[in-house]
C-alpha cells in the first residue's frame, strides 16, 4: 500500500482514532481496486460484504426509489469511506455508490475481518461503536440543527446522549415539572400543547430530528407546556448539567441554543393587540402575563401635561420642527413590516441600517416582529426607544416618528399629525396621508417610540450593490461581448437607411440614376438580411447566456440556503424564500436582456446625434 494511501486511511473517519497496534493488524487485509468513470461501486439491496475507503477520484451516493428514481445523498472524496456496517452487521447496502470519476478505493472484505476480530475482540467493539456513532451524526447531520456543528463538538455531543424510548400516548415531557433533559426525536412523532385558560392547546408538532425541552435548561425554570408521545417514539436524551457543560466548552453549541432561545423569544412575545386603555403600558412578552400587567402600569399621565413621554435624560420630546418626508423602505412579504418600519426610522436619524441586520436583531418570523423585538433592536442599534401604549389625547404630543401597530397585524411609521390629517409611511402600500378619525379608529394604541443617542453613529450602514453577479458576468463575457459587438453593428446599419433614403432623393430623383438605385436597393437588401441575422444570433447568445447565468446564480444560492442555519428556514414560509430566487432571477433579466437593449439604444442615439450634427448642428442642438 502506497504511503499517501495509508495516510489516508488514517484520517478517514472510521480508523481516526484506532490504535497503531490494530491498525497495523488491519493494513494486510487492505485490497486495492480500480473503477472506472460511470461504474457501480456498491448496488442498493445486494449483500453488504465489503467496506471501502475512497483514494483517489470522485463518487457519489444514491438512494434509488421503487419507480427508479435516483435521489443523491452526498458526493465523496478521497478520505471518505463507506460500509462499515458490512464489517459488524452485514446485511444489505441501502445505497449505491457510483463513480463521478476514474476512482481508486482500498478494500476490506467481511469475512477477512470477521477472522481478525476473532483474534482481536477489542476491535469489533471500536468498530460497532463507531459505526454506531457515525450513525448518530448521519441522522444528526442529516435531519437536525445540530448538524451544522464542527465535527468535534458534535462528537462531544454524541458521547453524551442517552437512548430513550417511549411508548405511543404516554408524556415525554409534562407541564410544571422541574427542568429536565433536552430530547431529539430519533424516531416516531409528538407533540407539544399547554393548558390555557383551562383549555388544552397545541404548541407545537415535532417529527424526526426536532429538538425540544431546552428552553427551560436555558431559563432554569419549570417546564412550560407537556409533549406526548404521538407515535411509539424513539429519543436521544442531553441531560441539563452535560448542556450546560457543553455550553461553556463549545462556543458553537452554545450560540445554536441562543438563537433558538431568541426565536422563542421572538415568536412568544407580545403580539398586540392587548386590550388596554392606560397610557405607557410597557410591552411584556409572555402570554401569561397579560393579566398581570395591569398591577404594574405606571400612573396615567394628565392632560396637560406638554411632554408626556420626556424621560429623566431628556428623550423622547417631541420636536417643533414637522417632518415633511421620509424615506420609505417596502416590504418584501407581509412578515416583514415591522423590520421596514424600523429601517425607515433608522434612514430618518441618518444611517442606512440594512434589512437583512434588522431582520437578525428582530428575530422576524412566521408571524412577523413584536413590539418589544422592535425596541430592543432599536437599543442595539443604538437609538433610545420605549415600547408604550398611547392613549389618543396624547396622540398630538408623540414625538415623531414612532412606530404604531395598525389594524391589529401591521406595523407603520407616524411621522406627521395636525388637527385633521395623520401622514404614515406604509412598508405595503407606500406613503399615505390618513384622516385623523380613520387613523385613531384603526390605531390599536401601541407604538414605539425613538430618539438619537451618540451611540447610533456606530450603527453599520448598508452599501447596496450588485457587486456579487459580477462574477456570473464574468463566466459569460466572450458571449456578452459578441451580443455587445452585435448590438453596435445592427445599430450603425440601422443608421444607413436614412442615408440611403437621402441619397435616392437628392441623387436618383434629381438626376435619375438608376445603376446608383440599383446599388442602393442592394445595399439596403443587405444591410435588412444582415441587420435580421445578427438580432437573431443576439437572441440565441442571449438565451445560451441566461440559462447559464441562471444555473450558476441558483447553485450559488442553494449552496447560500443550504449552509444557513435551522432558524432561517423556521422563520419564513416557503413562498417567502421562492420570492428571493425569483428576485436573483429578475436581477439576471435586468442584467442580460435590458442590459443590452439599454447598450443598443444608447448606441442607436449616439449615432443618431452624430449623423445629425454632420447634416446641420442647429438642427441637432434643437433636436436634444
């Protein structure tokens, strides 16, 4: 066996952490074999005899469904290796591996190994436990959040879970009990409900490769709702001391458990409207204290008061001067109106925050930002903000602009009120000025409020550009070059046609020429067959560039999607995410097809003007 072979056979993930002493015992039984471009490896279904370790080349997996469908599981490359369960279990392959590439494997048949851990009984254990491993990050990797972990965190995870089955209706978890272990469900369904208002409510349906249970771990307190086994369910169990003990190991584990802790957060708190009248009635989050909110409302304020809102530092006057514009940001889905709100009142106070930074600081999900999300967002960002409930004879006295919550399920920006109009800034439907009896009739009260603190100047801005197709551009330069040539010589010959109607009524009709007619006609016959096959070379390269363009920008993106973590997905709808693929897609449009009709008529002008300045200048200089 080659040197560079039997390095890596000792990096691949099966023999990584074997002894020196059984990997020497392993080396003779290593058989070198060959495949060719297009061969099968290993078949779905036939007997599992062999395990193998890829050297050289390039193969894939495939899972082949009854009606022949092939859906391919991974690619592999030298180091990888596959099955290792034919050496413990055999059975039968539940994959077929397919060269992509001429590929060179080393090969340890079945029995041969079967003789050796007769011999060695240690080895066999090393190998069931790992395989049993591997087995465990496959489904991890494959199926749950946890898969985006680095590879030693999640072996350090690994060692620590516990199997766990429970039978079909019985609790996983139940209500009010004291903190307990995280669970992965391995196998089978539940689900998660709470009683409310003496009323049992579902919160939530898990399936395989859902976690659940770590919120009270994370919070110290008791659990907050029950999850019953739907389904005879088979679980992975983290028990509270070995999370927090890889939470202080492992900055990475750590940081998954806050962003789901945030999405929590994100999707528990106050999702107005709560049907309050007294003013400043902070925006709490849990749905357990909406009741017990009215004990802690701070005083009302009076009538004549002139500032309402003023804190001790000076905040939140309201200011003389009216604003008559701001800038307005649209939404992209109807989640997304309270994170456009606040992009606009960032823009307002003078920085240019970005949607996709607002969206990260709100924690915007299925069901949009709350109240409070927005306000801590604001903090983070550095501007002061209050979340309040606004009684309307304080509505003139608001210092502006503030967010207000509309309709019940909508976020909008005041930013102007007089005795009869309000102006509001919607991320739906644009800027609108409202009657003041309309606006206080759909205004549910809640609003928060803003002002600049020094802080904000730290706030990073956004720098919109198109910089990242530029690359895509670049593959297809030779053809977007040619189309380009293309589109200045139908221009200029377009051009000629004015010539040759000029020179058939100052030549041929004044001095009845007929052979320079003649030319002319040929001239013109031409330039018309000519002018019609390069628009129709232009279309062809146009459309061979933009099938181009559109594979190489959606495998940019799927790559992008599939490398974002767990949260982003839960967070949006399925429609949300097919509407930024089509946006990348209309980006492509813009670039290919207008591009180069925008080059085309800017040619066809410049040659126009300067046609004309030869004929008379004064008649060009009043033509523009």
């Amino acid at each position: 066996m080659k040197i560079q072979d039997s390095e890596i056979l000792r990096r691949s993930s099966l023999f990584r952490f074997l002894s020196e002493e059984h990997f020497g015992a392993i080396e003779p039984l290593l058989q070198e074999e060959h495949y060719d471009f297009g061969d099968v490896i290993v078949k779905q279904h036939e007997p599992a005899d062999s395990f193998y370790v890829l050297t050289r080349g390039r193969a894939r997996a495939l899972k082949i469904k009854p009606d022949g469908e092939e859906i391919p599981l991974g690619v592999l490359k030298p180091g990888d290796s596959f099955g290792e369960a034919a050496l413990s279990e055999g059975g039968t392959r539940n994959a077929t591996v397919r060269c992509s590439t001429a590929v060179d494997v080393l090969r340890i048949d079945r029995d041969d190994f079967l003789q050796l851990v007769r011999r060695e009984p240690e080895l066999k254990q090393y190998v069931e436990t790992t395989g049993r491993d591997r087995a465990l990050q496959s489904f991890l990797y494959q199926f749950s959040n946890f898969g985006r972990l680095p590879t030693l965190v999640l072996r350090g995870m690994i060692d620590r879970l516990k199997p766990v089955t429970v039978e079909k209706g019985n609790l996983i978890i139940r209500e009010g009990d004291d903190a307990g272990p995280l669970y992965i469900l391995q196998k089978g369904r539940a689900r998660a409900f709470a009683g409310i208002d003496g009323q049992e409510r579902n919160l939530a349906f898990y399936r395989e490769g859902d976690f659940f249970g770590e919120l009270s771990i994370l919070n110290g307190s008791p659990r907050a709702a029950s999850v019953e086994a739907f389904t005879d369910c088979q679980l992975l169990s983290l028990d509270p001391e070995a999370v927090r003990d890889l939470r202080r190991h492992f900055t990475e584990f750590d940081k998954l458990l806050s962003e789901r802790l945030a999405l929590y957060q994100a999707k528990t708190e106050a999702r107005i409207p709560l049907d309050f009248t007294t003013e400043l009635l902070p925006a709490e989050t849990q749905v357990q204290n909406k009741v017990e909110l009215d004990g802690q409302q701070p005083p009302a304020e009076t009538e004549d008061k002139e500032e309402p809102f003023a804190d001790e530092k000076g905040l939140f006057r309201k200011r003389g001067k009216r604003i008559r514009k701001i800038d307005h940001i649209m939404q992209i889905d109807e989640m997304d109106c309270g994170a456009a709100s606040l992009a606009m009142i960032c823009r307002h106070f003078g920085r240019k925050v970005s949607l996709a930074r607002i969206r990260q600081l709100c924690h915007t999900a299925t069901d949009g930002t709350s109240l409070k999300a927005l306000s801590r967002s604001a903090n983070e960002l550095g501007l002061a903000a209050r979340a309040l409930k606004v009684s309307l004879r304080n509505l003139s006295l608001m210092p502006l602009p503030a967010i207000v919550h509309w309709e019940g399920n909508h976020w909008i920006v005041l930013y102007d009120v007089d005795e009869r109009f309000v102006r509001v800034a919607d991320p739906a439907l644009g800027v609108r000025r409202l009657p003041r009896r309309e606006f206080e009739a759909k205004w549910t009260g809640y609003a928060a409020l803003f002002d600049y603190t020094p802080a904000f100047e730290q706030a990073p801005e956004s720098k919109p550009t198109l910089a990242w197709v530029l690359p895509f551009l670049a593959r297809s330069k030779v053809i977007l070059l040619q189309v380009a040539g293309l589109a200045v010589a139908v221009s200029f010959l377009q051009l000629l046609f004015p010539v040759f109607t000029q020179m058939v009524v100052d030549k041929v009709i004044v001095e009845n020429d007929i052979g320079l007619l003649k030319i002319i006609l040929l001239g013109m016959f031409a330039a018309l067959v000519f002018v019609q096959l390069s628009t129709l070379a232009q279309e062809y390269l146009l459309a061979f560039a933009a099938v181009r363009l559109d594979t190489a920008v959606l495998d940019f993106l799927s790559r992008k999607l599939l490398s974002l973590p767990m949260t982003y997905f839960s967070s949006r709808r399925t429609g949300d995410i097919q509407r930024r693929l089509d946006g990348a897609r209309q980006v492509r449009e813009f670039a290919v097809q207008h591009g180069i009709g925008a080059l085309l008529a800017a040619v066809f002008l410049v040659g126009a003007v300067i046609l004309m300045a030869m004929y008379s200048p004064l008649l060009m200089l009043a033509f523009l």
